[in-house]
C-alpha cells in the first residue's frame, strides 16, 4: 500500500512545518454540464480574495510571498524557482482570469488562492511507490509538461519524489507531467504547505474548505491528516 512520508531532512529545515495531506478516490474529473462556468466563478472570487496578500508594492514585500521566498533560500534551487502560491498571486494581483483546467485542479486552486497557501494535486494510480517529500540526492529524473528532455534535480533541492524520480520541484513549484491530474485521474492526493505556525493555521482552514468543495463540486468524500514533525506518513 502506497505512503505520503514526509522525510527527516525536510523537518531538518522546517521544524514548525506542517503538510496537510488530503486523499479522494472514485473521482469523475470531466466537466459536468454546467460545471465549468460554476468552476470559473469559483475561481474569479478566489481571486478576489487573494487581493488581501498582495497589498504590498513590489510583491516579494508582502508577507506570504517574502515567507516563501525565504523558505527556498534554505535548499538548492533552479535558479528563478519561486513556489506555486507567489505565481498564483502574482496573476491575481495582475487582474488575470483564472479559466477552468479541470474540477480537481480548478477546486484546488481556488483554495490556494483564497487562503493563501501552496496546493498541489497528484494522480495516485501514476506513483511508483511511496510518495516522498525530503531533499534530492541529485538527478532525479524529471519532466515536466510539455518537456523532451530529462530536467533533473539538484542535490540538496526540496522535492517529492518515487521511485521512479521527481514529482515536484522545490516543494510546488513544478510537477512531472506522468503524475499530474487530468481528466482521466480517478484517485488524486493533494498537499498543502506550511512553514510556521500562521502558515498552518491558514493551510488547516484551507484544507477543511477543499474537503467541502470536492463534496459540492465532485460529490467525493476525502480523508485527510496534517503531517507533522510528530506524526509524518499517512497511507494513501
């Protein structure tokens, strides 16, 4: 049976770090009539509210944005890498439309957006083993959506990973295309990150309105746990 673990060095690095993991399984992730343009309002109002962490001029001042940046300063990064949440806010403060992907995606990042936290979303049936969340020994193969050629990653990067390579790089910043959610993806685990304890306070109420939302948009029940120093692997 497959895992999330959350491995040593990562609380090395984040002692007050907190990774809520929720899991849905049965999943139809086509649009449903109607659906799209419901999924489209959703994210237009999540945007909206994402407007409350970007009041700051430039957006590497505002709070949620310096925390991140700081966080990466931390392990070896590809060089412009930023996490997921800063390049979602960055767009909402731009006054960019949000247009639908599909449920999974679309659901998960309205969340992000609205409680501003770092989301992502993996297709479970895609993992070759365990699914890891530590530091790259350093080649792990990767590539990402649309990619010909192997981008792997660096040693001492912040990465999930499986057997067979890199998942995400630096934390969310960019996943593999052979695990990301797509229409055809009927059992998904979804990560919510958190590096102090304001962070986690944010990233458990955004855990607990994705869990809402998979149940009115996707009529799916999720299980789900915060991994902690404490307590770091939840069986998928």
């Amino acid at each position: 049976m497959k895992k999330v673990i959350i491995d040593p060095a990562f609380w090395e690095l984040f002692p007050q770090g907190q990774i809520n993991v929720l899991v849905v399984k049965g999943v139809d992730n086509h649009f449903q009539t109607g659906q799209e343009e419901k999924l489209k309002q959703l994210l237009s109002e999540a945007s909206q509210a994402a407007q409350q962490f970007v009041q700051a001029e430039p957006i590497s001042e505002n709070p949620v944005v310096a925390q991140w940046r700081e966080a990466f300063s931390q392990f070896k990064t590809k060089k412009g890498a930023r996490s997921s949440i800063e390049a979602l806010l960055k767009r909402a403060k731009q006054g960019r439309e949000f247009l639908p992907i599909n449920p999974l995606v679309d659901v998960y990042n309205s969340v992000s957006l609205k409680h501003g936290v770092p989301c992502g979303g993996e297709d479970i049936e895609q993992l070759q083993g365990d699914l890891h969340l530590g530091k790259a020994q350093g080649g792990e193969a990767f590539f990402p959506l649309g990619a010909e050629k192997d981008a792997p990653a660096l040693e001492g990067e912040i990465i999930y990973y499986d057997q067979a390579g890199a998942v995400c790089r630096c934390l969310n910043w960019r996943e593999a295309q052979r695990t990301m959610l797509t229409e055809e993806t009927t059992n998904a685990v979804f990560f919510i990150e958190a590096i102090n304890p304001e962070q986690a306070a944010r990233a458990s109420e955004a855990a607990a309105e994705l869990s809402q939302l998979f149940n009115e948009h996707l009529q799916v029940e999720s299980v789900g746990s915060q991994l902690t120093k404490e307590n770091s692997e939840f069986v998928l």
